[in-house]
C-alpha cells in the first residue's frame, strides 16, 4: 500500500473515531409523557416533559400540563376500590388503564406533541410492603393500546420483590433534578421527605397530609380547604393531637411507607371518635402534620437549609405558615413555581421512565430498604 493510500486510510480512521466522540458525548434527549394519580384522588396530573442529558447533568422543562379531575362517581370508585373482589378489581385495573390511555391521546392530539413514551404511575390500591404486596391499577398494555403510544410502568413491584418499601420512589428524581435543595418536601395525600445523607440519598413517607385534610373537607361538601382558611380558624384538640402524635409509626425509623390502608386503620377511627367541629378537626390535623415534618427535619441537624415544597400542601398557606414556625431560623422554606408545586410528581415518574428506557437506576435501595438499586418498571408496546 503507498503513502497516499495510508495517509487516506488515516484520516478516514481518524474521522470515524470523531464521529464516535461527538456521538458519545452529544445530548441525549427524550420528550415524555408522565402520568401521575395521588392518594389523595385529586385527580390525573398529565405533564408533556422534555429531559436532555448532557455530560452527565440532566435537565429538564415542563412543556405542557393538564389536570384532570376525577367526576364524584369516578373518585368514589378509585376510594372504594381497596374493598373490591378479586374479579372486580381486575376488570376495573383494565378499565382505568383504558380511561388513561385515552386521557393521554387526547392531551396528545390536543396539543399535537411529538411523543417518545408514556411514563405511568397507576393508582396506588394496596400498599403493604412488610408482607410483599404493592398494587397500582391501570394496565400498561391498556394504556398503550389506547394511546398508540410504548408505556412503561408498574415501578414498584421490582422493589418490592427486592425486599422494599416500593416507595418513595421521586428521591432518584430529587437527587438528579433537583439536587441544589437540602430537602425535597412533598405535601400531597402522604407526605414524604428526601435528602443527601454522607452521600447516600435517604426518603420516607412522613405522614398524611391531603388525605386526612380533604377527608375532613368532604363532611361539609368542599373539596378541600382553599388557603388553610378553615384550619386557621379552629382551635387544637389536645387529646386528638397527643393521640394522633403518638402512633406506633412515627417511632419507626426509615426506610418506611405509607399506604391507604394504614390511614383506614390508624386515622379515621382517631377522627371519628373526636367529637369536635371540622374547624378545630382542621386546626389540629395541621398541627398533627407539621409536627411529624418538623420533627423529621431536625432530626437531620443541619444549619440554614434550602426546604423545597411541592405538591398540593404546599398551597395550603395556613399549613406552610405553621410548618414554618416549628422549623424557625434554621431551615429556609422554598415554594417554587406554580407548574413544580403541581406536576413534580408527573415530571419525576416521567424521567424514571427515561431511566428505565436507558436500563440506568431509578429505585434507590438506600431509600426503599430492598437489597439492591434497580432499574424498574414494565415497558408495554400498542397493539
């Protein structure tokens, strides 16, 4: 072979080594849909997110939102479906799989996106992690098949056959997203708290929030209470306070979870049995609430922290208010835009799915107590 035969063949070597850097390091992106339905049946939160890795930072933004609301006979359903037979909760697991499914074309025509896949939570029904049992509703495949779209799903079940809790499963989103805060605080129907310990990502479940809050709400037809205005207004029970303080849970140490079951159990029978106005019910729940957080925010011991909020609560000023006074100068409370304190929850399932896409983490064993990290979810192809 001569010299010029040589030099080409360099430089064509040379060139395809190039091309293989710029592939390597280029930004990968992914434009996903997450869908998220939280315990404290609100409704479907649906958020069209873009997600750009690039030198190993993750960013992402929040293109598009809906919020779809549950119609009374639809929310009743999903709050009794925990009493359901075998038969029953199956076909309504299909049902509700096909209702998402539609939800996401229709949000997809609507706004003529160009989607990678559809990222789903479920429906949290049965969470009892100690005896192996995690169910969400909303079949993967009936997604897909509705919304013509790759689902991936179901990311719990794989911890839980681990060994953990199956939840919380938004710190690997915390840590990746939204690392510059010392906590990520979520008030939604449980709250759950997720922070940077000796380089080891820690999460649990802190207490009900919207679940105990809207429960007492639809004694007299709200919703919810807008603002906190009615817990303002009240006064603490003291004996409810102490009791509700004093269940068995808030002793144990993480990793540990939440479940609907448990607020059946544990909450409502200490509710019933008050016999107060629902202003006062209201007053000490809160109090109840940010007690828990206050106490699991101190126990970490750290001086002027960044507290991020988001989810439902955190437009509970009220709520916000009386958290602030129990944490004091040493934690600094942070409420973000409007668009993070709603769809966290919906950003953060989507961008599991894109962990799971890339066979990369996305359930943190440190946080779940399973015997390992993993990469889970089920993905789901349209028929």
């Amino acid at each position: 072979m001569g010299v010029i035969e040589l030099s080409l063949l360099f430089i064509l070597e040379l060139f395809l080594v190039v091309c293989t850097c710029n592939m390597l390091t280029a930004p990968e992106s992914y434009k996903v849909i997450g869908l998220m339905s939280g315990t404290s049946l609100d409704g479907l939160d649906i958020a069209y997110c873009h997600f750009e890795n690039k030198g190993g930072i993750w960013k992402f933004s929040i293109e598009k939102t809906a919020d779809i609301q549950y119609t009374a006979r639809f929310k009743e359903k999903l709050k009794n479906t925990v009493q359901l037979n075998t038969i029953d909760l199956l076909a309504f697991h299909n049902e509700y799989g096909s209702w998402l499914g539609d939800k996401a074309a229709d949000f997809i025509a609507k706004n003529k996106l160009d989607v990678d896949f559809i990222s789903s939570h479920g429906h949290t029904v049965f969470h009892q992690p100690e005896i192996g049992v995690t169910y969400q509703i909303g079949s993967g495949q009936h997604v897909a098949n509705r919304s013509k779209k790759k689902v991936i799903c179901d990311f719990r079940t794989n911890d839980v056959a681990l060994g953990g809790q199956g939840a919380p499963l938004v710190p690997i989103g915390d840590q990746l997203l939204f690392g510059i805060y010392d906590f990520c605080l979520n008030l939604g129907g449980i709250s759950n708290i997720s922070f940077q310990s000796n380089h080891t990502r820690i999460a649990y479940d802190i207490a009900p929030v919207n679940m105990i809050l809207n429960y007492l709400c639809q004694k007299i037809d709200l919703a919810y209470d807008k603002g906190g205005n009615l817990a303002s207004s009240g006064i603490v029970n003291t004996d409810l306070l102490n009791k509700l303080n004093g269940l068995e849970y808030y002793k144990k140490t993480f990793p540990k979870s939440l479940g609907y079951e448990w607020f059946l159990e544990k909450i409502i029978p200490l509710i019933e049995k008050a016999d107060d106005s629902i202003e006062n019910l209201l007053h000490t729940s809160v109090h109840h609430i940010t007690d828990q957080i206050a106490k699991s925010v101190k126990e970490i011991k750290k001086e002027n922290t960044l507290l991020l909020i988001t989810g439902g609560g955190a437009k509970n000023d009220f709520l916000i208010k009386m958290l602030q006074q129990k944490v004091k100068q040493t934690v600094n409370v942070v409420i973000p835009e409007e668009k993070i304190i709603d769809f966290k929850e919906a950003l953060i399932f989507a961008f599991m799915g894109v962990l799971k896409e890339r066979k990369e983490i996305n359930c943190l064993h440190t946080v779940t107590g399973a015997e390992k990290d993993s990469s889970s979810g089920v993905i789901y192809y349209p028929s």
